[in-house]
C-alpha cells in the first residue's frame, strides 16, 4: 500500500496542527488537505476526484457537522474512507457516526501508535475502534439487551414481577390481580425462562437494576 493521503477536518487550527505534528514522522501518511468543518471537506473532495483516500473526521463542528459530511462522503464517494477523531465517548456520538458510514472511532487524547493504527487499518478498509470506543459500545449493547429482555414480558408478567418485588405471596398477588396462586406460579416461571434469572432473588434484583420497580 502506498501513500494514505488525508484531509483532516476540525474547526480548532491548534487540534489541526497538533495531528499534523503526531503524524510527520511515518511517511505512508500524508495530510494532503484541511476543512474548518463538513462542508469544506465535502466541497474539496468533489473538487478533487482521487486525492483524498480518507478523512480524519471532527464531530461538532459549524456549518456542516462530522456526521452529516460523513453520510455525504460515504454515500458519493465510495473510495474516501472516514475515520472519526473526536473527543466525544458518548454511545449517542458513536452510534450517530457509525450509522453515517465511518469505519473507525479514536478520541483525540489517542497517543500517536493508536492514531497511526487507525488510520492505516480503516484506510484498508476495515474497521477501527479504540479500547475506550469498544467498552462504551459494549456497555450499551449490554443494556440494550437487558431492555429487550424486559420487553418480552407481558403486561401481566411485569405486574406479577413487581410484585414478587415488592414481597408479596403468591396468593396476595392472585387476589390483587384476580388471578390464581397457580396462575401467579406460573407467571413466575415464565418471568424466570424469559429474564434468564435462577431464582426470585435474582429476578428481584434484575427488576431493581431496570428500574422496574424503585
């Protein structure tokens, strides 16, 4: 592989020239170009068929943000690659620049070995994210999961959970809910398959960290 040749775009000429700096010294990497924000970027791309390989990609930035230019890029111009660098670890960032077609997600205070990665690999085409980027989207899809868990419950069920929740027996819960100690047994079992839970000390718990009950 030759030469990546990179347009950086970032509204901060000191965060601009401090990349320029970290990267000087590998010569497979050339910042060819710079944007103040989105725009720009998209603009010197269209202007210049070929010579940008990939965009090193600010997120907040005036005028056009890094997502939108993102979507634009990647959607027009099929053979630039974007790489996000931004200071952002937020899910709610991360997912936004992933959906517009980024390959990669380092944050700014990424020391030189880890930027150098980055570009290289998501200049290949694959995909780039740093350590603190991969915790952040695991945790997130953790809880995603455990939400779709509770999703699963009928309506009934999650009363017959917060009620188990609450204390109550069996049977007081089959009278407030004018169902059978029998039926409420077996609501429990269900709740128990469907939670993935071993016991009533652990659905209780499950209910508790996913604010079912207070």
């Amino acid at each position: 592989m030759g030469t990546t040749k990179i347009l950086l775009a970032d509204d901060h000429l000191l965060i601009r020239n401090g990349i320029k700096l970290l990267l000087k010294d590998d010569v497979s990497i050339e910042v060819v170009a710079e944007a103040i924000n989105g725009k720009e970027a998209v603009d010197y791309i269209e202007n210049n068929p070929g010579a940008i390989d990939l965009v090193l990609m600010d997120i907040n930035m005036v005028g056009m943000n890094g997502v939108e230019a993102t979507e634009i890029i990647t959607n027009s111009f099929r053979n630039v690659k974007v790489l996000a660098l931004t200071m952002h670890i937020e899910e709610s960032y991360i997912k936004s620049m992933l959906n517009a077609g980024a390959l990669g997600y380092v944050l700014k205070d990424s020391d030189t070995e880890q930027l150098v990665t980055a570009i290289k690999t998501v200049a290949l085409g694959q995909k780039y994210y740093s350590n603190e980027v991969s915790v952040t989207m695991i945790n997130y899809l953790m809880s995603t999961d455990e939400k779709e868990k509770s999703s699963d419950l009928s309506v009934r069920e999650i009363n017959v959970l917060k009620c188990v929740s609450n204390g109550m027996t069996n049977k007081a819960i089959g009278e407030l809910l004018n169902i059978s100690s029998r039926t409420v047994e077996t609501h429990r079992r269900n709740i128990l398959v469907k939670l993935s839970v071993k016991n009533t000390a652990e659905m209780v718990r499950y209910a508790i960290q996913n604010k079912i009950v207070a």
